[in-house]
C-alpha cells in the first residue's frame, strides 16, 4: 500500500487526512485541520483502533 493524501472538506474548511503505511502492517491516518496537524490513528493489522495525539493537543 502506498502513501494516500484525501480532502475533506465541510462547511468549516478543509481537512487533510493522510494514509501511511508503517513497516509492522499498520496503516497511520494522520489528520490535519487548516493547517495544523491535530492527531492520528494507528490502525492495527488486528482491527485495533488507537487514537493518539499529535504535535497539537486535541
């Protein structure tokens, strides 16, 4: 799988959400808000969802 960079866009603006892949078969979906990187989600090979803060605090 490679590198994936989706739009999002609503009413308040535009969001980028980027779809990496690690090298353990986890996919990290980092998410950023006007700019600013907010946070990702590691998904697991297993189905675990974990949410973890970026640079900035949510």
């Amino acid at each position: 799988m490679e590198r994936v960079e989706v739009v999002v866009t609503n009413r308040v603006g535009s969001n980028l959400v980027i779809l990496d892949p690690c090298e353990d078969g986890e996919v990290k979906i980092s998410v950023s808000v006007g700019g600013k990187d907010v946070g990702y989600v590691i998904v697991a090979e297993e189905g675990v969802v974990v949410l973890r803060a970026g640079r900035e605090r949510l």
